[in-house]
C-alpha cells in the first residue's frame, strides 16, 4: 500500500497549517531501498531518491521516515483509507508533531483493499 506518489491534501506541523510550506505537495515511497522523496519547502531542499532519506514500516499500523527535513521525520501511526465521494485512496499519517493526510497518485480506486 505505501509504495508509490502521495499527495499531501493536509499538513500540519508543531499545531500549525504546514501545507503552505510546501513547494511540492507530493511525496513517494519507493520499495527499493526502502528510499522516499522528500518534497522541498521554505526551510529544506529538495531530498531526492539518491539521498538517505529512508522509511520503514515498524508494524502494520506504523512507519518511521528518517530524514533532514524535521516536520517529516520521526515514527507515525499510519491509518489507511478510501474516500468514496471522491473515489480516491488515502492516507492519515500522525507524529508528535505532524499530521499529513494524502491521496495515491495514479491508483484505481476499485481493487479489493488489500493490493493498493
């Protein structure tokens, strides 16, 4: 499920709205390396795929990013979902600090909820 491009509808950071930071509001999970892209805001650069940002799944129900970027970083509890007015899949990932809640990129909204 986390494999693939995600795009932030919501961010909040340190209890404030973080979405406006955002020069890209995507990011991507990539299997291989277990790598992901870090989207550039105000504060940080562009982290692309060669560099060590990293993520991993500690248990179904949560992941660690390891990253530069501190409103990215840190250990979420991951809950997954479908948007049936909209037809789209989602994702609400919460910090300490960060809320982001986003939506698969390219994905068919019709598989059997396992597989996406």
């Amino acid at each position: 499920k986390m494999k693939g491009m995600w795009d932030i509808s919501e961010m909040i950071y340190n209890n404030m709205d973080y979405k406006q930071n955002l020069l890209i509001n995507a990011f991507t999970f990539y299997i291989d390396e277990n790598k992901i892209t870090i989207p550039e805001t105000y504060n940080y650069e562009n982290e692309i795929k060669d560099n060590d940002s990293k993520w991993y799944i500690q248990n179904k129900d949560s992941l660690m990013i390891n990253c530069i970027n501190k409103a990215f970083k840190g250990k979420y509890k991951i809950h997954f979902f479908k948007d049936y007015k909209n037809k789209l899949l989602g994702i609400e990932m919460k910090s300490d600090k960060t809320y982001i809640k986003a939506y698969k990129v390219m994905q068919d909204f019709d598989v059997d909820g396992i597989n996406w």
